[in-house]
C-alpha cells in the first residue's frame, strides 16, 4: 500500500492518530467526522523556544550570582546596598546600622564577587556553553526556515552574552589555579612537618630518654616503638637522617646527641630550596643555603 503524504493525513481529536482526509471515519478508534476539517491559519507563528532558552542559561547565570552574592557573607552586600540606597533616614536601615555600625565603609564588593565568581565557575561555565550552543543552534534553524523559526536578535544577543559570561568565569577560574596549587603545596608541606613531629616524638625522642643517645639509623627506632613510626615525608619520599656525635663529657665516648632529619620536599632531590630540615626537634630555615643547618657539633653536654 503507498505511504500517504501528510497533507492527505489530519490529527484525530479522539486518539490522537493520523487518519486520512478523505475518510468520514478514524481507523484506528472507529470515531466518526461530523464536519469539515478545520481549514489551516493564514498566518504560522514562528517557534521561538531554542532562542529564549538560550537566553534563560544566560539569564539564570547572572540572577543567582546576584542572588549568592547579596544573600553571601551573612547578607553583608545586600545590607550595605541597602544602607547605600536608602540612607539611615530609615527605621530598617536605622536597624541595620545599629546591629553593625560599620556598613557604610565595606569596600571589598570586587573581592567578594571574585571569590564567589572562582566557586560558582563550576556550575556557570557550563550554563554558558549551553547557552551559546543554543544560541548557534537556534541561529542555523532560522537561517534554515525563517518560516518555522524566529527570534534571530534573540539568540544573537543570547550567543553574545554567553559568551561575556564564559569569558569571564573561564578567566576567573584560570586565574585561581596558581593559589590552588600553592594551597595544595602548603598542606602537603604541612604534612611532612606533622610526620617529623611525629617520628621525633614518637621514636627519636622515646629512644634518647631510653638509651642516652639518638640511634644510628631510623630502622633502631623499632627498638622503642614496635608498631612503627614514619620513615617518609608526604611524597613518599624516605627521610635523611643524620646523627651527630658529641663528646658528652671530658674525658668521655662519643655519644649521638644531636641529629638532623631532612625531607627531600616536593621536588623530591636533597639540598634544594625545598626542602624541609629538622633539627632536634625543630623545624628550622634552610631556603638559603641547607647545609648551614647543621646541629652544633662543638657544644658540650654536662
């Protein structure tokens, strides 16, 4: 049977099926026509959903950003906005300004958008490049068919914003990976530190009070604690230990009370500027020059 063409087809109001023109009678649920179809408008409205939604991711991209920013920081913006607004002739502001009398000089709105804007990049970089494939995409279906489609100034201006946005948050966003990775470079210094406290404590310090002397080589620390203690930095990295003798009294052996425990640092090679130098105990300063941190091999021991 030949396929008809969907001008020999109409929508039965009563199954919603196709049924032909020509028939009095639906095929599919048996209802019967009791008029003529009704006859095509002169004039077909232009289907503008992609273009307006195009414009919304833009749009909601700008108002909760707003909205974060004023209601941000215990609403601190938004109550100095108002203070600003206003003025204190108010009995609300008049509030405002008794609760914290300090509004009128906050002056740190660009830090507080720029913090915002580094968080809330995860969520408004991809609104935007939404935004702009609609934007393109609504644009190629109206060049297409202006007829089926409109809203051309629509998705110019909604491709344009969300371009500005993209451009914005992407840069804000770059902008902040240097202080990331400084952050990240800090906790993780922060760490070996707290595993060197932990290893002096833990295990040089326990075996100086037990045999009257620092042991030889980390692995005799066993001695006073079985369960273990840490023998590398956050890199993994293994430490370098290095005990030094002293004569602790005239006359006297040589006995190991000093020492010195370095980690490597992120960079992993001893004697850079990174690395992190441990010296009885305490974490000292070694950027300049590392081997200036040596323990005191002329003091004496009573």
């Amino acid at each position: 049977m030949n396929k008809k063409s969907l001008g020999d087809l109409m929508i039965c109001p009563c199954c919603g099926g196709n049924r032909e023109i020509s028939s009095s009678e639906c095929a599919s649920c048996g209802a019967k026509q009791v008029g003529p179809p009704l006859a095509k408008p002169d004039v077909l409205m232009p289907k503008l959903g992609m273009p307006f939604a195009a414009l919304a991711c833009g749009v909601v991209v700008i108002i909760v950003f707003l909205l974060i920013w004023l209601l941000n920081n215990d609403t601190k913006v938004g109550r100095v906005l108002l203070v600003w607004t206003l003025g204190d002739g108010y009995e609300f502001t008049k509030e405002l300004l008794k609760a914290d009398a300090k509004l009128p000089y906050y002056r740190i709105f660009a830090y507080d958008a720029y913090i915002l804007a580094k968080d809330y990049s995860i969520g408004a970089i991809p609104l935007s490049l939404a935004g702009i494939w609609l934007a393109r995409r609504a644009s190629h279906l109206i060049k297409a068919d202006p007829a089926s489609f409109g809203g051309l100034r629509v998705a110019r201006a909604s491709y344009y914003l969300s371009i500005g946005l993209l451009i914005v948050f992407s840069v804000v966003s770059l902008s902040s990976i240097p202080g990331v990775i400084a952050t990240r470079r800090a906790k993780r210094m922060a760490a070996t530190r707290a595993l060197m406290y932990e290893l002096h404590a833990q295990g040089l310090q326990m075996y100086y009070k037990e045999y009257g002397a620092y042991p030889g080589e980390l692995t005799d620390l066993s001695r006073v604690n079985a369960s273990g203690t840490p023998q590398s930095d956050y890199w993994e990295h293994n430490f370098e230990y290095k005990p030094v003798g002293v004569i602790a009294s005239k006359g006297s052996a040589i006995s190991l009370s000093d020492y010195k425990l370095v980690s490597a640092g992120p960079d992993g090679r001893f004697g850079t500027k990174d690395d992190i130098v441990m010296i009885d105990g305490v974490i000292v300063e070694s950027n300049d020059d590392p081997d200036a941190a040596e323990p005191h091999q002329d003091r004496a021991r009573q």
